[in-house]
C-alpha cells in the first residue's frame, strides 16, 4: 500500500510476452490431472511470484492485447504482424486470446496454448490482480498509457518485458524504468536511459524513429532499404524526428550523404506512416484509476482460486504465488 511517506512502485506486466515465455520454457508434460497442458499458466504464476518477491510492487496491472494487431496500425502498414497471422473461422474466435472477434485471424499460437489463455485470465481474477485492455489497442499502449499518465503518482514504474520496442518509455527522469526478458525471468536487464544509450547510442525517446529507419522483422516493420542501426542511430541523433529528416533529404545543403539522401527518398511513403505503426499510445481512456491496482496481499476469491488449483493441479505455482502475495503486505 502506498502512503505519503511511502511512493508506490508500479509494474505493468506484458502479459502475452510472459506467457509465451512460460509456454516455451517449461515442459508439456506439466498437465492438469485431465491431461491438458498447464505449464503456461503455472509459469505465468510463477513468473509474478518471483517478480513481486524480487522488486516489491505496490500496485500491479497485467496488460492485455485486445487487439495484438490493431486494424489501425494494419491499414497504415500492411506488412505488421503479417507473419504471425493465422486464418481462423469466426467460431473459433476468442477475444481473450488476443484475437480479433471481427478480423478472422489470431496470432498463430501452439494449438497447447490457446486453452490455457482463459485459464489464465481466470487466475488473474480469482486472484484479483487488475487485468487491463483496450479495443483495438494491444498491450504496449495500454502500457504506454498507465505508464505516462501514473509515472508521477509512483516512485519507480517497473515495465516487464521482452518486447524492445517499449524502451521508448524508458525516462529516468519519471522513473521509468524496463525489466527485459529476453535472457530469461532469472537473469532480467534493468533497462535505464544508459542502458539504451549504451546499446543503440540513442535517447531512449527516439527509440521509435530509430525502430521504424532500421525496421524490426518480429513485428513485420520493413525499415528502410539499406539502413542499419549505426546509420539509424546516426540520423536520429541528427534529426528531431522523421519529417525533419525527409525534408533534410529534399534539401541539396543538408548534412545528409548522397547515399544517405537517396536512401530516405526512396522510403519517403513508408516513412511517412512508420512512426506512427512503431510508437505506442499513450492517451487511452482505459477506465481504470490506481486504486483499482493494488497488489493484493491474498486472493480475492479465494474459493475460486481454490477450485482453480485443484482443477488445473497447479500445486507448487498457486503456493508460490500465495507466499510472495502475503509477503508483499508484511
């Protein structure tokens, strides 16, 4: 709980990212006594014990992707997302999976996976942490969003994920901070504004402009033809933003390289979108205030989650997962 004389710490959990990576690392042979797979939601459990226990929130939101390709970002850039797209039929459309109920594809997931997403959401209830989305928006705006707008309300903004393109959010300054998955839950990267500078030689702030120049093929961002990180990094450290640096292309007097300008030219259309695909929103209305997000100190369904752990066999996760919640309120 936070008080005056005592901030509150804010993480928003890229919940997607972390249940594929509990999906991925851990056994098939974790089942429920049905025989159905669990190992997603007993790793997602598990990962939220260890990172409450580790870094001591108080306040928690588990962000979710309503809509993992938002038909906005799409019509803007055909390519985003494309390669993770998987025809469905609209039975078999399931909004919290992060599907889109009208759009006819899902994000192409182990056919293992997909049951255990509402098992998920169901925990997260019973267990009453504040799960948070917005249609037509994925996870990383809803992130964006709580991050900007509660920065000031909190001490340290903890932003757990293995997505990079959210080191845009990263401010010293607002205490914003990003915990990266990509070497695993045990071996986390604090990501800070030096930690950026020293890996891309960039402000974190531009980290979008510098995305959309070098291009990101996990999202299907195409970059532009011939830009690599150093000439990316280069530019954006030059140009405040990506129609600064067109108009520098269009101009014979710029700083710009021959090569350089030829090269900006002949991505004119696709930069004139790309900043807008890559930078995450932070102006949701997402309807929910910080009271709402409080890290509870015990379920707040306890039979629910009672009958959870006994249907699923989640043994061991839903005990951890009790002890690190009734540690976070001692």
């Amino acid at each position: 709980m936070t008080s005056d004389a005592t901030p509150g710490r804010l993480m928003l959990l890229d919940t997607a990212s972390l249940y594929f990576r509990a999906f991925y690392g851990l056994p098939d042979s974790i089942r429920t006594p049905e025989g159905q797979p669990v190992n997603a939601v007993r790793g997602l459990l598990d990962f939220i014990a260890r990172l409450t226990t580790d870094h001591s929130p108080t306040h928690l939101v588990a962000a979710w992707d309503n809509d993992w390709r938002p038909q906005w970002r799409v019509d803007l850039l055909p390519s985003y997302k494309t390669h993770r797209v998987a025809e469905v039929a609209p039975t078999d459309v399931v909004g919290a999976g992060g599907v889109g109920a009208e759009s006819g594809v899902a994000e192409e997931s182990p056919d293992a996976l997909a049951p255990q997403v509402p098992w998920i959401l169901e925990a997260l209830e019973a267990l009453g942490i504040a799960v948070v989305g917005a249609d037509g928006f994925e996870a990383d705006d809803v992130i964006a969003t709580l991050a900007t707008q509660w920065a000031p309300e909190f001490e340290r903004v903890d932003v757990v994920t293995g997505d990079r393109d959210l080191f845009q959010l990263v401010d010293d300054e607002a205490g914003i901070r990003a915990l990266y998955t990509a070497r695993g839950m045990s071996n986390l990267q604090s990501v800070d504004a030096a930690w950026v500078r020293e890996k891309y030689g960039i402000e974190p702030q531009r980290y979008a402009d510098f995305a959309a120049l070098r291009g990101d093929t996990s999202d299907g961002i195409p970059g532009v033809a011939g830009v690599g990180e150093k000439t990316a990094a280069a530019l954006v450290n030059v140009y405040d933003d990506l129609p600064a640096l067109v108009a520098a292309a269009d101009d014979p007097a710029s700083g710009l390289t021959k090569a350089q300008r030829a090269k900006v030219l002949a991505g004119v259309d696709y930069l004139a979108i790309a900043g807008e695909v890559v930078r995450t929103r932070r102006d949701l209305d997402l309807g929910v205030d910080v009271g709402d997000c409080v890290l509870p100190s015990a379920p707040v369904d306890p039979e629910a989650f009672e009958a959870l752990t006994a249907r699923l066999d989640l043994g061991s996760s839903a005990e951890r997962i009790l002890t690190a919640l009734a540690r976070s309120s001692a």
